[in-house]
C-alpha cells in the first residue's frame, strides 16, 4: 500500500493492513477465494483504528501532522484547484522556495494562493528547508498579498512549518523583521485572508503567513507558539519530555477551538490526511467556498475592522 509507513502507535494497524494485502496478493495468485478471511480482517482493521484513533494523544497527533506522507501545499493546489500559475521571489534578494506562492482558481472563483511547502525526500527538503522559511519567502508572500489587494482577489494560506528558518543567513538578511512586518501589515490588507494550517503550525514561521479573516486547523494537525520538542529543551531540558509539552501546550485543534483561537476544525479522515488526501481536499475546498460566500457582501472597512477585533480578542488575562 501506498501509505504504509507507520508510527509507533500505529504498528498493529500497519501489520493488519499488510496482512491483507498480502491474502489478497494470494488470493489472485493461487486462485484461492479468501473473501471471507479478508473481510473478518477487514474488520478487526476498523475496530482497531477507532480505538487508536480516538484516542490520540497531543504528541501522537503531532506526530501525524509530520508525517511524510501527508499532503503539502502543492498536494492540495493539485487536488482542488485550477490554472495554477506560480509566482517567484521578492524583488529583494531571491526566490525562497519553502513559501509557495501563485495565482489560481477553485471553481470559477479566481484567489491567490500562498503556502509553505516541505519536500518528499531529502534533497527536495534541503532545497525547500522542510519548509522553513526564509526572510524572502516572506517578503514574497507579501508583495503577493498586496497584489491579490489590488485586484481584489481572496488570499488561501496554507500553514506548515515547524518555524521560520534559524540560520545565519535568514538572521542577517532580517528574519525577525520580515515576519513582524507581515504580521502588522496583514492586518491591513483589503481582502479575504483565510488560513488552513495543514500540518505543523510553528511559532512565529506559522504566524508570519497567519493573521487571517478565518482560521482553520486539520484535525491531525497543530498550531503552537513553540515545537514540543523546543518547550521540553527549554522546560526540562530533556527532549524526552516532548509528550509532556505537547500536552501543556494545548495545540491540537480541538484544545485551539476551545481557547477561541481558531474558527473551526477541518475532519480528516481516519488515521489521517494521508490515508485519503481527496476526501481531505475535498473537505478544505468545502470550506473554502463557504467562507467566499460569506465575504461577498463585507465591505473592506468592516473587512479590516473584524479582523482587527479578532486577534485583539485573543487571549484571557486579568489585572
């Protein structure tokens, strides 16, 4: 099977898939009709993935949401949208490609597109820095947001990071800078931003690319001010204790929708995106369209007011 990489927690799952396949492949070889083995099997299968399904744990659904076989932003580009053109670099320094950026159209609605995108082996991850952006990604998705403005198209973001790139380079050509310039200047742009984090939701990388109209989060997937991983370095000093942060962190999706964070919650299918990315895209492009429809009669004051309103709401503090 296609997707049969499994996690830790998913190993009694994959052993039954693999089991399956494997009476099948018998089946047809040695003209054996086993319909009746592979239905029971079929469904123990099932049983067993509701069991570990619903029943994830913060760190097991992070773990999802890194998965290397789940769909990147380009994926999603394929499967629900159309005359996809991409758009190069920032007029600065160059073209970063961990930040997808382009013009398309789902249905005959015409948007602007813009995503991180991690790559599927390891030179297209060194070159797309497992989606880590640098200052030009940025700055490109900027000058690509202040175009979609000027020809009133709507902007889809698509979040997957697990944070801006660290390096020497990104730091000196103004890393900090560029993503609290976007942070500032999406708050003022006139038109639609909705936001999708698909995977990995990482602190300032996630945020730099996040301040939208509408925020959605994938029900594998997370959004945090900080990876696991960094809270248990910093916490514990252990990075062992990752489990422990994720759990503190609240960065699933349904702890998000309960703190008011995030406006809804994508379904994935179950065990996860990869396992049917159609049924996925299919369920992102659902909400694309409803929130298009529902921007059609806001002005822009009202527009950038509600957005404004909203990411001050955020947060509960007392005096």
């Amino acid at each position: 099977m296609a997707n049969m990489i499994g996690l830790d927690f998913e190993k009694p799952i994959v052993e039954l898939e693999r089991k399956i396949e494997e009476l099948r492949g018998l089946g047809v070889d040695q003209e054996i009709d086993l319909s009746g083995e592979i239905k029971r099997l079929e469904n123990k299968l099932e049983n067993i993935k509701k069991d570990v399904y619903d029943t994830l744990t913060p760190w097991q659904r992070v773990q999802i949401a890194r998965h290397p076989k789940r769909p990147y932003t380009l994926d999603y580009i394929e499967m629900m949208m159309t005359d996809f053109m991409e758009i190069h670099g920032d007029r600065h320094f160059g073209d970063d490609k961990a930040i997808i950026c382009g013009l398309a159209k789902i249905g005959n609605e015409k948007v602007v597109v813009i995503g991180h995108q991690k790559g599927r082996d390891t030179k297209e991850n060194l070159i797309r820095s497992f989606g880590s952006a640098h200052p030009e990604g940025y700055r490109k998705a900027m000058r690509i947001m202040r175009m979609a403005e000027k020809y009133e198209l709507p902007v889809i973001v698509f979040i997957d990071t697990p944070g801006a790139y660290p390096g020497i380079g990104a730091e000196e050509r103004g890393q900090a800078e560029a993503i609290a310039y976007n942070l500032r200047e999406m708050s003022t742009i006139k038109t639609p931003i909705i936001c999708f984090v698909i995977g990995e939701g990482g602190s300032g990388g996630a945020l730099g690319i996040g301040i939208g109209d509408k925020i959605y989060v994938l029900d594998n997937a997370y959004y945090s001010v900080i990876s696991p991983e960094g809270c248990a370095a910093i916490l514990w000093k252990e990075r062992s204790r990752s489990p422990d942060a994720a759990k503190s962190l609240k960065l699933t999706a349904k702890d998000l929708l309960e703190l008011k964070l995030i406006d809804g919650i994508i379904k994935e299918p179950l065990g996860g995106a990869h396992r049917n990315p159609q049924e996925t895209a299919e369920n992102i492009k659902a909400a694309i369209k409803k929130e298009l429809a529902s921007f059609k009669s806001v002005g822009k004051d009202k527009l950038i007011e509600s957005r404004y309103d909203k990411f001050r709401s955020i947060g509960v503090f007392k005096e």
